[in-house]
C-alpha cells in the first residue's frame, strides 16, 4: 500500500521557472531513493550501521529475516541512528534534478525503505516537494506509483521514472526514463518501452576496485611471518618456505576479511575523510552487499588453509581475528590501548610464522618486536594527528585523541623506537648470538642503521609526509629498502 509523506517545498531559488502552463505540462519526475539517489541501497546502509553501534545485534539479523522483510526493516530502524549527511549522493543526477526543479517540475521521492529515512534526505538535500513509499516489488510499485501520478493535482497518470535495470517493471507504465547505470544495451531495451529522458553513467566496479576493497597491498605486513624462518636461519629448508607461504596466504585472507569488516562498519567516518572518502564502499563504488558476501567467503579460505597447518597456528589465526574485531568495533576508540593492540597485531604475525614452522621464537624477538612495533603505531596515530590539525579539527574521528596530544604522542613513539634499540644491542650480547653468529661484532653495525632508520621515520612524519601505513611507506621508500639491504647485508658477514 503507498503511503505519501513529508510534503515539503524546495530552498532553491525560482529564477528560472518556465510559465505555470508550461510547467503544468511537464510529467512529474518520480526518483528512487536506493542506488539511484544515493550511490548505495539503504537497506545494507542500515545494516551496516546497525553491525557498527550494536556488533552484539549481528546474532538477531537471521532470527528477523525469517519472520518477513517488513519486520526485519522495523527491527534495523528501530535500533540504528542516522543522518542523511553520512551517505554518499549522485551529484550528477542531483544537479539535473536541480535544473528540473528551477523550471517548475514536480520532485518526487520514492522509497521502499524507510519513509523517516526518506524525509531525513530530503530535509538534507531541499530538493523534492514529495516522499512516497512504495512497495519493494518493482510490479506493485508500478501501479503504486500510476495511482499518485493521477492523484496529484489535475494529473493524468503520467510520471518519468529514474531507476537502474531493476526498475524495467516500472518504466513499463512510465511516460519517461531517467536511467542510472546506463549502458547502450539497457538504453535501447528501455527506449522500445517508453521515452528515455535521460541517461546517466556510473563507472563500473573493476577487478581493481575489488583489490582496493580488500587492500592487496596491505598483505605485505604479513610478510612478518616469514621472520622466525629468516632469524632462525631456516630460509634455506623446501618445507619450512612451503609452510611459511601457507601461512602467509591464510593470515592475507584474514586480514582482508577484517579490512572489509572495517570498511563496511567505518561508512560515516570514511566519508567525513578527506582520502578515505575514496574507498571503494564509501564511494560508493561498489555496492555493500558485495563486501557483505565477500566477508565469508575469505574467512572460508583463511581457515580452510589453517586447517591443514599446526594447530597452535590455527589458534593464533583465531586470537587474531577476535582482536582484530575488537579493535574495529571498540578499541580502536581508546585512546593508547588502539597503538598497543596495533603493536599487538603486528608481534602476532611474527608468533603465527614460528607455530607455522615450529620455531621457537626468542624473548629477543618479541621483545624488540613489542617496541618497534609500538613506536610504528605511533607514527601512524601522530600522522593522523598533524592531517587533523590541518584541516581545523580539535579531535581525531572515530578516535579519542585530541589534536593537543601530538607532543606526548611524538614522545611515546620515539622512546619506544630508541628502546628497540637498546634490545637489539643487548641482544648482541647475548648467548644466543653466539650459537647464531661467527663475528658478532660486527652486528653492533646494526644498532646506528635501526638509529637513523627510526629517527628519519619520525622526522618524515613531523614534518607532515607521512601520508601511508609507516610499514607500507617503508615497503615503498627507497632509503629504508636501502637499510633493509644493508642490514641483510651485515648479518649474512656476521654469519
């Protein structure tokens, strides 16, 4: 049954309306509000924040679903807070929605969502002097939508519809189509049905877009699973590499899992970001419930590996991704305890390559590991500070820190880097270099490189250049690769 709602007039100026009778003659323009208005559909828009203010509710969306669409809509609604600031609009349909409504063209707005969700956007965009609900079924839809067209004033029924592919059903019974997502193949199947008013194109996902999604980039961190192998001196074993690789395509699968968790969850906040608003969800490039199936799909392939690996790995996996969702969905806004498990998750790859292969990792490792790591998260947490400032915030979204903390920040940060250092060095003294190492006198070589290396990452990003991930900036900064090889370089002379 369709309910009209919000009548409301337009704030935008009148300068360029046609005569009354002009107007008069131009059929109605009717707009759907998912995938059309907004880049994304607002049903998977609701789940997703209802996941990110209430994780715990994720166990009800099943037990819902079973009892009907419109009970499932009543229970998102019901538990989720927004705000039409925090969606992602089509600006190109917006500005010819503009152009019709300065000539005098009535604006509709059609959803088959949510009526409160529907007033919010228009309340936010000024732009259509009615909200209709229809229902979700394009055929029913049809006829809803006729039966308005001729009840407005001195109406004949006529309407122009602008939908996607889906909305074939209704331009069936339309006087003109405005189509979103438009290619030459559905333009000629919707001309031979009704006049196409307007054609607007929306670049499609690429293969690209989706590796943006899971961020195949960020699975370089995971080569940190390949150090208790390198340390240990056990590169040269066929086994160990196998299972070391093994492990690395497990743990990339989960993070990139994680990754989808997290852009899916952090929608608002992405979008209020001066680059992450480029995202390809937060785009609005590719649509939600992509990201939603993909989510089991990797978690599938990252656990279906770590099954046929040691089970110490396949707890380790598990430690991580819970702490990965807590760091999503909580501890990511606790100011230092976000820096510590980011540290965290980083040791925690090096722990899964040692029960990968057996190896037994030494309290130098993870204890050098604890600090660089620490200082690393810092940089990344002072990076974002300095942005922040940049732009006139006082506070970090989505995070608890104030722009006023970046001293103390800076300070935690470079201690930690220093102390790292001083664990290498006693490090060198110890007997388990000895068993290791043949010169180890020349290891003390170490010790200046990892100064300098710590010291011009924190300089870099003081003075603002630290725009990446730090462990991805130094994966693509030539001078930290230039250390990298030079320390392989002295341990292989220690040898």
């Amino acid at each position: 049954m369709l309910i009209a709602a919000c009548r409301g007039t337009s704030e935008y100026p009148d300068d360029n309306k046609t005569t009354t009778g002009q107007a008069d003659r131009l059929p109605p323009v009717f707009v759907r509000d998912s995938r059309v208005l907004v880049a994304t559909d607002l049903f998977w828009e609701a789940i997703c924040l209802l996941l990110k203010q209430h994780p715990w509710m994720a166990f009800f969306l099943l037990s819902w679903l079973v009892r009907g669409r419109s009970f499932f809509n009543e229970q998102l609604l019901r538990r989720v807070d927004f705000s039409p600031q925090w969606l992602t609009y089509n600006k190109e349909l917006i500005a010819w929605l503009d152009r019709q409504r300065r000539i005098g063209r009535r604006l509709i707005l059609v959803t088959d969502f949510s009526e409160e969700w529907g007033c919010a956007i228009n309340d936010h965009l000024h732009l259509f002097d009615q909200v209709v609900a229809c229902s979700i079924d394009r055929a029913v839809a049809a006829v809803e939508l006729e039966k308005i067209a001729a009840a407005e004033d001195g109406g004949d029924g006529r309407f122009v519809f602008a939908g996607t592919a889906a909305d074939v059903s209704v331009w069936k019974v339309a006087a003109g189509a405005v189509i979103m997502r438009c290619d030459p193949c559905l333009k000629e199947q919707v001309g031979r049905i009704t006049a196409v008013e307007k054609c607007l194109t929306v670049s499609r996902p690429t293969l690209f877009d989706y590796l943006r999604a899971i961020r195949v980039h960020q699975w370089l961190k995971n080569c940190l699973l390949f150090v208790p192998l390198i340390t240990s001196h056990g590169i040269g074993g066929l086994t160990s590499v196998i299972v070391s690789s093994a492990a690395f395509l497990s743990f990339s699968f989960c993070a990139s899992a994680v990754y989808l968790i997290n852009d899916l969850s952090d929608l608002p906040s992405d979008r209020n970001h001066s680059r992450k608003k480029n995202r390809p969800f937060a785009a609005g490039t590719l649509q939600l419930q992509s990201g939603v199936a993909l989510v089991p799909l990797f978690l599938l392939l990252s656990f279906g590996i770590a099954f046929f690996l040691p089970g110490d790995f396949f707890l380790v996996l598990s430690v991580y991704f819970i702490m990965t969702l807590a760091y999503t969905f909580r501890l990511k806004m606790v100011v230092l305890v976000d820096v510590i498990m980011l540290a965290g998750l980083y040791t925690l790859r090096i722990i899964a390559g040692g029960t990968a292969t057996g190896i037994v990792l030494s309290f130098w490792l993870l204890a050098f590991s604890v600090f660089i790591f620490f200082s690393l998260a810092l940089v990344k947490r002072y990076s974002e500070l300095l942005h922040a400032q940049s732009v006139d915030l006082d506070t970090l979204d989505g995070r608890g820190y104030l722009v006023d903390d970046q001293k103390i920040i800076r300070d935690f940060g470079i201690a930690s880097g220093y102390m790292s250092v001083l664990v290498l060095a006693l490090y060198i003294n110890s007997e388990d270099v000895r068993l290791l190492y043949g010169h180890t006198q020349l290891i003390w070589l170490l010790c200046p490189l990892l100064l300098y290396w710590i010291s011009r990452m924190w300089l870099i990003t003081a003075r603002g250049n630290m725009y990446d991930d730090p462990v991805l900036f130094a994966v693509q900064d030539h001078v930290s690769q230039a250390v990298v090889v030079l320390g392989i370089f002295i341990l292989w002379l220690a040898i």
